[in-house]
C-alpha cells in the first residue's frame, strides 16, 4: 500500500491543511461553511483557504455548527491578562460579536480542512500498490523533447483473480480460488509528450512470447520462458512482470501499471453511470456444444450503456465477435466510450464528481508504486484531460497463429509489430488528426540530451559492441558486431572490439558508466555521430563501464545507421481497430426475444 508522507503542521494564516497536502487547486471549492467565510475575507480567504469536499466521509466539521457553538462558549471567557476592563455598551456588544464570529468561523474553517484530511487519508488508505517493475528489461526512458516533456505510457492490466468471493460470483471458476491471476486484458495507454494525442495498444492474452526472469514481491524467481502466452506474465512475479515482458517485447519505456478485477470494473461502470458500445444486431454470448462457457452478455440491436455486471460481460465477451481481436475490439469501444463519459460529465473539474471517481477507483485499482497516493493519481488523470477523442487511437498488434498450438495460441506478425512499437517508441502519432507537423518536424533534444564536456580523442576510447539484433525475435544477425566494430576502426576509434555477448533489443544505444558523467557523455556521443545514431540514443547505464554500443534489431545491415522511417498515422493493415458498432458471429446472435 502506498501512503504519502504530510507534515502535521497547524493552521497557518491564510493556508488550510489541505493546501499543506498538495492538493491541486482544482481540488479545492469555495462553498458550505469554510467556503463562505473564506470569499467573505475570513481567516480562508484565496486559494489557500479552499478545502476539498468530503464526500462520503461522514457528517464533518462545518455541517451542523456545533464546534462553532461549543468554542464559542471557550472563547467568551478567555482575557488577556494585564488589560483594561472596558465598560460595557454598544461597541463592546459589537467587538464581542465579531470575535465570536470569527472564532466560530475559524473552527468551521478547520474542522472541515481536518474533515478534508482525514477524507484524504481515508483515499490513500484504499489504494494497494506493488512494484513497478518484476525484473530487468534493458528499457530506458525516453529522452525529452525540446520542451522537457516526455510520453506517458501506463500498463492497463485486467486480472481474472478468483481470490475474492465477489469475483467468483460475478466470473465463476470456484475451482481457480488458489489459482494465481492471469492478465487476461492487457492494453498500453501511450500519451505523446505534448499530450495533444493519445493511443491504446492491445495485445491478445494467447499471444505467445519471450516473458523475462522476474521476482516476485516474496523475492521468489522465475526463469525466462520463450513459449508460454503473455497473459502467464502475472503467475510469474505479477504485475511488474507483465511491465517488464511488455518493455522486453516492445522496447518502450513503461512508467505505470494499473490492475482491476471483476469486482472492480463492475464498480468502477456504476460509477460512471454506464459506458455506450453498440451492436449491429442482437447479442447473446452463450454456451454452445463446441465453444463452452460465454459471459452471459445479451443485448438487443443497437446501442446501449452497459454498467455493473453487464460491463464485465461486455468486456469478457469473445466467442460473440469471433476472435480474441475482436474481444480486444469491444474492449476498445468500451474504453472510448467511458473517456466521452467522463469527459461529458466534466469529471476532471466537478469537485463532487471527482470525488466519487476518487472513491471507487481508490478502491478498483491496484497500482505501481510510484503513483501510490491520490495526489500522484490524480495528477496523472490530469495528464489525460485534455485528449480529444478525435486524437484518441485503439489499435491491436497484427498476429497469426501459433504453429505448434495453432488452434489456441497466436504469434505477432514481426514486421507488422515492430512497426507499432517504432511509433510508439518515437512518439509518432497513430491517428492523422493533427497538425501537419505531427510526426515529421518532432522537438528536437533538449540541451540536456547534448553533453556539455569534450569527447576525447576517438583512438583512446576502448568502445565495446554488442550484437543486439536479435531483439524484435528473429535470429540475431550473425557477425553483426563485428562488422560494426571494424567500422568504428575505420573512423578512428582503434579500440574498437566486438563482445561475444548479446544483448538483444529493438533500438540502437551508445551506453556510457553513469558514474562517468559528461565527460561519459561526450565520448558515447562521439560514438553515436560517427555512425549516424543520433544523440536521443546515448544513455546513462550503471552496469557498463565504457562506452558501449549495443546494435539493436533496428540495424540489422549497412555501415551507417538509418533512422527507420514512421508516418502519423501509418499504422499496419489490420491493427486500427476503431469502430462504430461491433459485427456479431452468426452463432451468437439474437433475436431480442428468446
């Protein structure tokens, strides 16, 4: 579980407990009892004096006036001694007027900032938390843009996990209670670095892949495994294990996860009120002689809000569209749709609104460590505010069967994938919505990406190379490294040498010893500019001890590297996946009567 750390401090003139918490200033509101003193000009007067609802956090301070009653009476008889006894009359009757007043209003004013907090901290004690990663992937983080800003990917994760009575009532499988969860959804949120654009990436949960050595969080250990279906990744070290199997197979830098169950989604639609998908005829998933089981969704032609048990359906549903593409699909519409919801109710500045999301979802989600408290939650939900949905893509990665299970498992189309991972990799936009510049004419580096000392001379760096092109899951080019290495000699880096070790990964990087600083930099980058590579590949690494190049997959052949070219846009046939209302495979659908 992840808490936030707050000072308890007192009341500071002009500042309420909450605004000591960090709170956003959309979280604040002048109204009730503190709110109407404060625009008056009262001890909470301005921002500081706002205090966040509490909703449904019981009957606080400020509702009722009975704190202001009770140290009203305190306060009466309090004196400051050494002072004269004025006569009493009408002035007097008016000082003591306006200082029980203010004595009344100030013990509103805390009493609800003490309401807010503790509704705080009521918050932060509903999330549950975990690692964010579960092994070592290779992945760093994307360098900043010209602005300093860089993307935002999130690991949407949806766990089968039988553990909970209410999730075998609403999903069944008794049987599967000590069964570790499998992550049968698994979509990749990727916001560009100017958050003017958005996309959800799915994966199929049968998709076979390479899941790395991962560690659970009772520090057990389970070996890497190449033929085993990505949705296995949580049995083998959870959530941060299926972060570090998406960054192993994708090359993209992954800052969060975020885990929901059945019991979950069912809250978190009833929340919202209900999330709109549509059917192009009526629907019944149901259990047939060759296909067992179905989540029980029915609906009639057309389009509907589906909320509680009947979203879980929906999203559940597989057999009904045919495919795990389709259900990966369905799963799209549903997630545009509850973005339209929130944004039609105004949910990122409703303060009661707000609140409400802040207490299912506190409740709904487990979530990476880092984003722990609802302060970090909150401030990534504000990340998201601003999409429009016209920018806002869903795609699914191109597979095909898996040839030694081919009727259960599938593999991804390598090409086709790594064109995906590519875009998402160089934040190039998967819609073409944007301005024309979108995709082509990116920021360039900042100045921080560029180093600041002088590289030495090239003849004096001993550079290692490593054959990395294995990393998109084809054979590694043989004899790669060496090719590369006599072509660092060539430009006058003599000790240049090939390493016998591989180290497969989709993108190209100079490494340089994170302990060596600039001057690490500037060598590494020299290396870089020598070859073409430009300076967003050189990286800061703690376990190498030179300059260190690492060939990736997406350099498989020439003496010069070429940046691979993407489009906005430009996705591969078959991955756009948006769609308006959802076809139904003829065995399931329904006549709306039967």
């Amino acid at each position: 579980m992840g808490r936030s750390s707050v000072r308890r401090e007192g009341a500071r003139e002009r500042a309420s407990r909450a605004r000591d918490l960090g709170w956003d200033e959309s979280l604040y509101e002048n109204g009730g009892g503190a709110g109407d003193g404060a625009a008056a000009g009262g001890p909470g007067e301005g921002p500081g004096g706002r205090v966040p609802r509490a909703r449904r956090a019981g009957e606080g301070p400020g509702d009722g006036g009975e704190p202001g009653d009770g140290t009203g009476r305190t306060g009466s008889g309090h004196r400051r001694g050494g002072s004269r006894r004025r006569p009493r009359g009408k002035k007097s009757g008016k000082r003591k007027a306006l200082r029980w007043t203010a004595v009344t209003l100030a013990v509103l004013i805390l009493g609800t900032a003490g309401a807010g907090y503790l509704y705080y901290e009521h918050l932060n004690d509903n999330i549950r938390s975990g690692g964010r990663a579960g092994g070592e992937s290779g992945v760093k983080k994307a360098a900043p843009n010209a602005l300093g800003d860089t993307p935002l990917n999130i690991l949407l994760i949806g766990s089968d996990d039988r553990s909970d009575p209410r999730n075998v009532a609403l999903g069944g499988g008794k049987k599967d209670r000590n069964r570790p969860p499998l992550a049968d959804v698994q979509m990749l949120l990727h916001v560009s670095a100017d958050r003017k654009n958005a996309s959800i990436v799915s994966i199929p949960r049968d998709t076979v892949v390479r899941i790395p050595e991962c560690t659970d969080k009772d520090g057990k250990k389970y070996p890497e495994t190449t033929n085993r279906p990505i949705n296995e990744s949580l049995t083998r070290g959870g959530a941060g294990c299926t972060l570090t199997t998406w960054e192993k197979l994708t090359g993209v830098y992954i800052d969060h996860w975020m885990m929901i169950d059945f019991a979950g989604v069912v809250s978190m639609a009833d929340e919202v009120g209900g999330v709109p998908v549509c059917v192009k005829t009526g629907v019944y998933d149901k259990s047939t002689p060759d296909a067992p089981g179905g989540s029980g969704l029915k609906l009639p032609e057309g389009t509907h809000d589906v909320q509680g048990e009947q979203a879980l359906q929906w999203l559940r549903t597989r057999h009904a569209w045919g495919s795990d593409q389709g259900r990966a699909q369905a799963q799209h519409m549903y997630m545009n749709g509850l973005m339209k919801k929130l944004q039609e109710q105004n949910a990122w500045t409703d303060t009661p609104r707000l609140m409400g999301l802040a207490e299912t979802a506190t409740k709904a989600f487990r979530v990476s460590d880092e984003i722990g408290t609802v302060k970090k939650l909150f401030d990534l939900s504000m990340q998201l505010k601003n999409v429009k949905l016209d920018r806002l893509t869903t795609a699914t990665v191109p597979t095909t069967e898996y040839p030694p299970n081919p009727k259960a498992w599938l593999q991804v189309k390598p090409q086709a994938a790594e064109k995906m991972w590519s875009m998402l990799r160089e934040d190039v936009a998967m819609d073409k919505n944007g301005d024309p510049a979108d995709g082509k004419d990116k920021p360039k580096p900042s100045a921080s990406a560029r180093p600041t000392a002088t590289a030495q001379a090239p003849g004096s760096l001993a550079v290692t190379v490593i054959n990395g092109t294995a990393g998109d899951g084809e054979a590694a080019q043989e004899g790669r490294a060496s090719a590369v290495a006599k072509e660092l000699r060539g430009k006058g880096f003599a000790l240049a040498e090939a390493s016998r070790d591989a180290q497969p990964r989709k993108d190209t990087v100079v490494l340089y010893a994170k302990a060596a600083g600039e001057q690490g930099k500037a060598d590494a980058t020299s290396v870089a500019t020598a070859l073409g590579l430009p300076v967003t590949a050189v990286r800061a690494d703690d376990k190498v001890t030179g300059p260190t190049l690492v060939v990736g997959s997406d350099w498989r052949e020439g003496s010069t590297y070429k940046k691979p070219a993407v489009t906005a846009g430009d996705l591969p046939e078959g991955a756009d996946d948006k769609t308006d209302c959802m076809n139904v495979y003829s065995v399931y659908k329904w006549d709306g009567k039967s």
